[in-house]
C-alpha cells in the first residue's frame, strides 16, 4: 500500500522535500497501485495522468474523478486549462500541494485527490525511487532483443518457489510502466522480477538507476531497436547498460550462446553466470527433446549437477527461458530441485504463446504479443514439430531499421520446407513471400494480403481438421485482429 503521506513527500524533487501538513482525517489514506490507465482506476488506486503522443491522461480525468478514484498526479497547469470541463464533475474534487498540503482545507472527506506536479511522469519516478530505498528485496532486471516478457514469466515461476515474488504486469517496461511496478512492491516482497525495455541510449540505465537491481539477465541482441539506433553494435551497448549498473555483489546472467551477449562479461562488475546449449556455458542445456506443443525435456546441468526435466514451456528456443530461470535461482542460493519444481509447474508458467481452437477442428497457435526475425524463426521451429498441415500467417515485423528487408527475406527463406501454406499481411512481409519464392516454394503455397482481416477471411474457408496455423506479427500491425476472425463462429460475422 501507498500511504497518502509517502505520496506527497516521495514526488517532490529530493532536494526540495518536506513534510506536508496533512489534517488528521486524511492521514489514514492509502493507494492499493499506481495505474497509467484510466480504464483499470478503481476507488483504491492512484491515477498517474501522462501526456504521451496519442493523447493525454488529463483528458480522463473526469472519467477518473467519477469513478470514485482518491487521488491522481497531475500537472497544475493541465488542470487549470482544463477546470471548465472538470468543473461539471459531480463528485468532488481539490488540487493539493504535495509540499505544503495547501488544498486540504476544502476537501470533503470522499474528494478526490488531485496531487499538483511539475511533471506527473517524472513525480511518479521519483516516488518509485523514494519507495523502492523503503524497501529490500533482491530485484531481478530482464533486457534483451526479443523473450524479455517470456522469460520475465520464468524466472519469476522459479523464484516464487523460494521467495515472495513481484513481476511486472504484461510487458511494463518503459520509463512510465516500471514505475508503477515499483510501486507495487511491499514489505512482504523478498524478490521482483522487472523487464527493461529500450527506446533511446541511456534508457535501460535510467530505469536500472530506478529499481536498483541486483541481478540482471540479457537474452540476445537482435535487429529489433535497428530503425532507431542504427547498428547491431550500437544495440548492444544499449542493453550493456544493465550489467554496467550492477553492483559488485550482484550477479550478470548472459546467453553464452549470443557472442554480443557473452562479451558484455567484460563490461559488468558483477559475478558472472552464463548460461545456453554451449559446452562452455555455467548453466547449460543438454539432450533437448522438444515434444511440439506438448513440451520440451532435457537435462538440466550445472557444475557437477544434473536433473532430467520435461517442462510445458513449448519450442526448442524456450530451454532458454528455463536455462535463464534456472542461473536466476542458482544465483539467488535455490536449489536445482527446487528450480526443477518451479520449471515443470503448468499453473505457474506463461510463455505467451496460446493454443486455441480454429474453425474444422484446425489448431491455432497464436503468438501475436510481437515479432522479429529471430522470434519468427523460433515460432516456425515450433510448427514444424507439430503435426498436421502447416500454415504461416507472418505480419510485417517493425522497427528493423536498415535490416528491415533483409531481415523479413531471411524469414522467408527459412519458412520453405516448414509451411505447407504461407500468408503474409502487410507491406515489409511480401518481402517474406518473395524470398519464400525465390527459394522455391510453389506460388500456389503463397497469400499476399494487406490487412489481418483479409487474410482471416481468406483462410477461414480454407481450414480444415489437423490444420495447424501460426499467427505471428509485430504488435503495431495486430495480427490479434486475424486470430481473433479465425475463431469466430458464422452466427458472430
């Protein structure tokens, strides 16, 4: 819980902090979470209103206010512009002061608390920063190209064996989203698992600056951030910033299999532990068995230790998430036993890929979350271990930069000899489709599509029973909106 006073102190700027005088009536109030989203406020929670490029959390604040939320950061100025439209709120409402408390003395008891700000993103990092010196579980810092959420989901699935485990909701982890995870963390709290995602240079460091992690895991570079940063090498300076805010005593886990990845070793004053399928690697894989989408066994191994294990977790490029999970707990002093449990526990894992039902008995393996080349590559693996007919449904992949052809021709190459039929939708994925081509595959095997729907519609008539389909895309082209036309039933078109 967030007490309202802790509130008040914690987002003013650290150098100019005092205590607000709170009447006596107030100083019991408390905020169950931090949200962004004016949809999930309830009663308890506090309501960050940011201004972001597609609109404005201050244009909800009427909606908020309604819902009966006690209290929400807001920009003082963003207010007064908008105290006309506020004013027709019916329940009611009072800017305070957060230093001086100025604005209790006309609050009703149920008002809602409009906490005036300088900056309602920056206050709501500086509270996360207040909160998280409260407190001291061992924080467990995810970067990486792709797999940061999967594996974010597994390690905490481990963890939660041995510890009272946090992780971040969905895939929070931009400079608003790790925030609020922060936030969540309480006294009963012994561990949290926090992804960190990367926009710009300097951004994972300034979010490990917020968390203080003292393990921190890096998946793999890939072209995923190229339209923006420039360059693979460029890339992995940026996720190298995690291992470089290690503390001495904390621990760096790397994928000893990505060459990127091991070198950052060198750039950490952390103990390191690596893990992958290479003989060199501290946590390592060997005999995997991948068992389609029933699972994947293999021996798990670690110094002169063994466990043979099958997990639920689905495709032979999951072992990395169990294999990163696994030097997570070994770090943290579990025992591979233990580790084991946390591994092959159905209820406790969720790698984001969904089964579903598909119309005439088809399978639908949906893997919409997001896309790039090496995901799609990992996804296609999978299909190729699942029996029946095979069907691709590739969107475009984003944000590849200057690889961003080569990157959807390589996919299209690897498809032939996997897809039986392959769809694409979207301008970037005829790349996919012609490279697929050029490699062999039959034109009569190939659909061309520009919209999610289009595809859907197309294929819908064409499934049948022991189909198998994979819909993967970026998640700024909603390949969701395909899966979810494919399961419709004709009573719902």
């Amino acid at each position: 819980m967030l007490r309202l006073v802790h509130v008040l102190f914690g987002v003013q700027p650290r150098a100019q902090r005092q205590m607000p005088h709170i009447p006596p009536e107030w100083n019991e109030v408390s905020f169950s979470e931090a949200v962004t989203d004016s949809r999930e406020v309830t009663p308890a929670a506090l309501f960050v209103a940011l201004a972001g490029e597609r609109t404005d959390g201050h244009f909800y604040l009427g909606d908020v206010i309604a819902r009966g939320a006690r209290g929400a950061l807001v920009s003082r100025a963003a207010v007064e512009a908008r105290s006309e439209a506020l004013a027709a709120t019916t329940h009611p409402w009072v800017l305070v002061d957060p230093a001086t408390g100025a604005g209790f003395e006309a609050a009703p008891p149920d008002a809602c608390l409009l906490i005036a700000v300088d900056d309602p993103l920056m206050a709501v990092q500086r509270m996360a920063v207040y909160h998280r010196r409260q407190l001291t579980p061992t924080v467990v810092g995810i970067t990486g190209s792709v797999g940061k959420t999967s594996t974010k989901e597994v390690v905490a699935a481990v963890l939660s064996r041995r510890f009272r485990t946090l992780k971040n909701r969905r895939s929070f982890n931009s400079e608003a989203t790790v925030p609020t995870s922060i936030l969540r963390l309480t006294a009963e709290h012994q561990a949290a698992v926090l992804e960190m995602g990367m926009w710009a240079p300097g951004e994972i460091r300034f979010l490990a600056s917020l968390a203080r992690p003292q393990v921190g895991i890096v998946t793999n570079v890939g072209p995923s951030h190229m339209e923006r940063l420039g360059s693979i090498e460029a890339i992995a300076a940026a996720k190298a910033e995690l291992p470089e805010s290690l503390p001495a005593d904390g621990w760096c886990i790397l994928n000893a299999d990505d060459p990127q990845v091991l070198a950052m070793a060198e750039r950490t004053q952390a103990r390191v532990l690596t893990y992958g399928f290479s003989a060199t690697a501290d946590v390592r894989a060997e005999a995997v068995q991948s068992f389609g989408l029933q699972g994947v066994g293999f021996t798990l191994c670690y110094a002169d230790q063994r466990r043979e294990l099958r997990s639920p977790l689905v495709g032979r490029h999951a072992v990395y998430l169990a294999l990163s999970a696994a030097a997570t707990g070994i770090a943290l002093g579990m025992d591979l036993d233990a580790i084991v449990e946390g591994l092959t526990e159905p209820q406790d894992l969720d790698a984001r890929i969904v089964r579903l039902e598909g119309p005439n008995g088809a399978l639908i393996i949906d893997d919409t979350y997001n896309a790039a080349p090496l995901s799609v590559r990992a996804a296609l693996d999978l299909l190729a271990e699942v029996p029946g007919r095979k069907i691709a449904v590739l969107g475009d992949m984003l944000e590849l930069g200057a690889a961003e052809e080569a990157g959807h021709r390589d996919v299209g190459r690897y498809v032939v000899g996997i897809a039986d039929l392959l769809v694409v939708v979207g301008r970037r994925a005829r790349w996919i489709a012609e490279a697929a081509l050029a490699a062999g595959m039959p034109a009569a095997q190939v659909q061309v599509f520009d919209q999610a729907e289009e595809a859907a519609a197309s294929l819908r008539s064409q499934l049948q029973n022991s189909d198998v389909v994979l819909v993967k895309g970026s998640r700024g082209v909603e390949m969701e909106r395909a899966t979810a036309l494919l399961r419709q039933s004709p009573e719902e078109e």
